[in-house]
C-alpha cells in the first residue's frame, strides 16, 4: 500500500484499492491481453465452492422432514423452477436452463457476498503476502465489480441464447427471424427490410449482453466504493480532533450500509438469474 511510515491520502487510499492484480500493465482502454488475475482467482474459487456445495447438498437429500440446509437448497431450486415454467416453455431446455440459472444464482450471491468482507482484511493480507512472493501489492476480491467478469457471464447467456434459438428453430429459421423480424413485410419488401431487421436484431442482441453484465457491474462497483468512504471514515478517526463522532458515525454508516447490502447482493443474483430466464426463454420464441 504505502510506504513504511507514510500515510496514504484519501484519494490515494480509494485508487490503489481499485486496482487490480494484473498479468501486465494496461496501456489501452481495450486491451484483451491484460488478465486481472485477481478477479480470475476469487471468481473460479467462488464457481468451485458453488458446485461442491450444490453436490454436497444433492448427494444428502432425503426423504421425510430435510434438515436447514436441505430445505434452503430446495426453496431455491423450487423458486427457479417456478420462474423458468412462466418463461422457458421447452420442457426439456427448462431443465438445462433452470440449473444453469441456479447455478449463477447461488455463484453471484457468493461472488456478491464478498462485499461484506471488511474492505481492508484481505488486501492487509496480500499487503503483506503478495510482495513477498513477488507480486504487486493490490488485491480486489469482488469479482462482480470487474466488467471483464460480469460482461464474461452475460456473454454466455448470449451464446445459450444463440444455442437454444438454433435448437428449436432449426438453423434455416433462426437465420430466418434474423432477417423478418421486427419488421415483417412480403414479397419485394420483405427484401428491401432484410438488411434494416438483420441490424436491428444484432443491436438487440448486443444490448441485452452488454446491459445485463453492466448492471450487476455498476451495483457491485457502487457497493465496493461506499464501503471504501466508509472505511475512510474509520481511518479518519484517528487523525481527527473529533474522532470520537467520525468514529461512531463509521460504526452506524457501516452497520445500515452492510444490512442494505445484503439485500443489494441477493437482489442483483436474483436479476441476473430472471434475465439470463428471460432472454433464453425469448430465444424459444418466433417473431
């Protein structure tokens, strides 16, 4: 963070804990070959506790009265399968679907629920740690506050969207909706539309994806940055001649903030999953 026996500013202090771990320096606004390893990590570690979790929980369901954890698993499923009847009417790609959305339900709360970390304790951590190995000293761990990952997610739920349009159209139709649709026309006009309908449908295509990774992006990103002036008002406490209320006021702000945001992280898992429901169930759908 900073050097032995100099103090960072409260600008500083925010900037270093908004950079990531990274494999490169980036140069460029668009840059594919910068890795922040560092969201790969927390990202890949939270998928793995996800699915050891769910296989721990299915390999002891029983019958009879379930035990706590049992029955929060089964609240779950049976809540994201009683979406995915309303939306995905394919009773087979409901079942592929309704795991899939499960799936990213419980890994963004997990990924989300990172948030509530004191926003120091990790990065004091790999302060001292990640030097000592030869690594930079910044360490994020929401993963849901890096574009890169949400806009990752959200791409995926475009290729299963483009999977499952194929699937149940057939290649021919879905090429077909491509260029009929929105604007449906006959004859000569339906070929002087084609080329206006084909864009529309990329347009869409691309805002569905980019919207829907920037909105958990933005949420975690604003979350992140509140715990940060907050904590600054930790820190400033000890500096100030009227410690004592900055203190308090840090203990309050924090205490609501984290209690808002626990409802903030499960909200966001829960749109996340309702999109990625939506938008593959309008993939189903012909114009």
């Amino acid at each position: 963070m900073a050097a032995e026996g100099q103090a960072l500013t409260a600008g500083e202090y925010i900037t270093h804990h908004l950079v990531h771990l990274q494999n490169k320096k980036q140069t460029e606004i668009i840059d594919f070959s910068v890795i922040n390893v560092d969201s790969l990590f927390w990202s890949s570690l939270l998928g793995i506790v996800t699915v050891l979790f769910m296989a721990y929980v299915a390999r002891r369901v029983h019958a009879g009265v379930p035990g706590r954890l049992q029955g929060l698993v089964e609240m779950l499923v049976e809540m994201v399968d009683n979406q995915a009847k309303g939306i995905v009417h394919n009773e087979t790609s409901r079942r592929a679907v309704s795991a899939a959305a499960l799936t990213a339900f419980v890994w963004i709360f997990l990924m989300n629920a990172m948030d509530l970390v004191p926003v120091d304790f990790i990065p004091q951590i790999w302060h001292v740690a990640g030097p000592a190995m030869g690594f930079p000293d910044y360490m994020r761990v929401v993963a849901t506050a890096d574009l890169s990952i949400t806009l990752g997610m959200s791409t995926f739920v475009l290729a299963m969207c483009l999977y499952y349009g194929i699937k149940v159209k057939g290649l021919g139709g879905f090429v077909k909706d491509l260029f009929s649709a929105p604007f449906h026309a006959h004859g000569f006009a339906a070929v002087l539309l084609a080329p206006f309908n084909f864009l529309l449908n990329l347009i869409e295509y691309a805002a569905k994806t980019i919207s829907h990774g920037m909105r958990l992006f933005g949420n975690m990103y604003a979350g992140e940055l509140v715990f940060m002036l907050i904590a600054l008002m930790g820190a400033g406490a000890a500096l100030s001649l009227s410690g004592s209320l900055l203190f308090v006021g840090h203990v309050i702000a924090g205490t609501i903030w984290a209690l808002f945001h626990i409802l903030v992280i499960t909200l966001q898992a829960f749109i996340f999953m309702m999109l990625t429901l939506i938008y593959v169930g309008q993939a189903h759908e012909s114009h």
